[in-house]
C-alpha cells in the first residue's frame, strides 16, 4: 500500500521523515483497503497530502495564538450540527478550520483523511523495503573454490546487520503522533543446491561469522555448510544455491498502538563449483 503523491517528491535515505495530516486512533478506512492521499489546494482549502522532510509548521496547537475546530456546514442542504466530509476512493476526509489571531486574523480550511496509524505503520514500510540492502552472501572458502567435507562458512557483512526504521510523522488537530516502522535482520537462511547429494538447507540466527585467514581450514562457525560431492555430478557442473536473509518488520506508535506486519525474505542466487581433493602419497 502506498500513499500517492502529488507533490515533488524527494530522495528518500534510511531514517527519512514522512508527514501526512491524519486523525489519531481513528480507522473508518480498514487495514486492508489501499489508501489514496493526494496533497493540493484549491483556493482556500487544503488537502492534506504525504511530505518528506520537516514535519509542516501547522499543527496540534504548535500555535497558542492558533485553534483548530470542526467545520461548520456552509452548504444550506446540510442540517446544524452536520461535519463537512467527502470520501476519495476509500479513504473520508473531514473538514477542520485552522484560526489565527496573530500576526493577523485569519482562517485557513483542512481536508484531514481518517486512517488508521496500522495503514501509516505499512506506508512507512513501503519505504523500509527500499532500503533493505541486497543479501548477498560471503563464503569461505569462496562459492567457485569449494571442497568436498571441508565445511563452508557463510555469513553477511556484519555492517549491513542492522535495523532500518522509518519514521511517519502525524500533526494532526489532537496533537503530534508518530509511527515508526523497523525492520530488524532475523536470520540467515542457505540452500546449498545439491538435492538429495547433500543434507538439506541451513538456518542461522544472526549475521554468521567473518572468515579470517588466521583461522585456518577447520576452525568452526556458528553458520556453516558441508558439502559432500562434487558439483560435477549436477548437470550443469555447479550447485544453484540461494542465500537468503530474513527481516522481521514491527510498527510502533507514540501513543501506545504497536503492531508486526510480517517477515520479508531477500534472495540471491550463487553457482557453487564443488572441487574433491585428492591427496597423493609418495613413499
């Protein structure tokens, strides 16, 4: 689900701010139903639209000098005590009036949508997934130098193992609310590509362990494989392996709503050439 835009967007970086005007614990528009927030103006209204960067100056009685209220009904049709609405796609929006006083009186008038902070939670993750880096996996020995009963390690560049977050920033008539949605590595997952030749696929929690060569042939990690035939014996002459990482992604509030969206699994695909050394004994 993405909020669409209207505005000029900017680059986005890990830890961007995303602003968009919306009222707290509020979720006429369900979880599932994609949301559609165009930001524009049109006279004297405002639409209130997805931002990047600073959260905008307006908002949550930032202002003491400033209010915000319930529009009123300027349409005769409409019975005192009537909210001003209108739905755009599946999302209402209510009108609110913001008030000045000063430096001078004035009015300016908001369409505010009504979503859920769980539908923010999701746009924000949209963004965390653009900033997944690739899971690339290191071997040791390297993926086109492997040997038969010598175990391989695996892991990934431990600077690359670390939660991304992105943070949604909410003015709205209440106060200021905010989502931030994180995505932290869970766990390595290998598939050697050798079939019934070999002993299946492994798991690792956590990022595996850099191969250094002082270790030497034999020293163990917490994140290995063995293969036990060559890979002349598939028809291609290498293994396809799959190296994967996967990523657990939460949504947090700041007024206490939390939730998890899943699990989102990154693949790379490596040809794994499998050598059998054979000793020589001279007497």
């Amino acid at each position: 689900m993405r909020f669409l835009m209207s505005t000029k967007r900017c680059g986005v970086v890990i830890g961007v701010s995303l602003a968009v005007l919306l009222m707290p614990n509020v979720a006429l528009a369900t979880d599932n139903e994609s949301v559609s927030l165009d930001a524009g103006s049109r006279g004297d209204q405002i639409m209130a639209g997805v931002q990047f960067g600073a959260p905008p100056g307006v908002g949550g009685g930032a202002n003491d000098d400033c209010e915000w209220s319930v529009s009123i009904p300027r349409d005769a049709k409409l019975r005192e005590g009537s909210e001003v609405t209108k739905t755009v796609g599946s999302v209402t929006y209510r009108l609110y009036d913001y008030s000045c006083t000063m430096p001078v009186a004035s009015t300016t008038f908001h369409w505010i949508p009504e979503v859920s902070t769980a539908q923010l939670g999701r746009q924000a993750a949209s963004l965390v997934y653009d900033n997944v880096p690739a899971p690339w996996g290191n071997f040791a020995p390297p993926a086109r130098r492997g040997v038969v009963n010598l175990d391989m390690w695996l892991w990934v560049n431990p600077l690359l193992w670390i939660p991304i977050s992105v943070t949604a920033g909410v003015p709205t008539p209440a106060g200021y609310i905010s989502v931030t949605t994180t995505a932290t590595p869970k766990k390595i997952m290998f598939d050697p590509g050798d079939g019934k030749l070999g002993t299946g696929p492994v798991e690792c929690d956590g990022p595996g362990l850099v191969w250094l060569s002082q270790f030497g042939d034999y020293l163990p990690s917490t994140c290995m494989y063995k293969y036990t035939h060559t890979s002349s014996m598939h028809p291609s002459g290498l293994f396809p392996a799959t190296f994967s990482v996967q990523w657990h992604i939460t949504w947090k509030s700041n007024v206490g709503a939390h939730g998890t969206i899943g699990d989102l699994t990154l693949d790379s695909s490596h040809q794994m050439l499998i050598r059998e050394v054979q000793a020589l004994v001279s007497r």
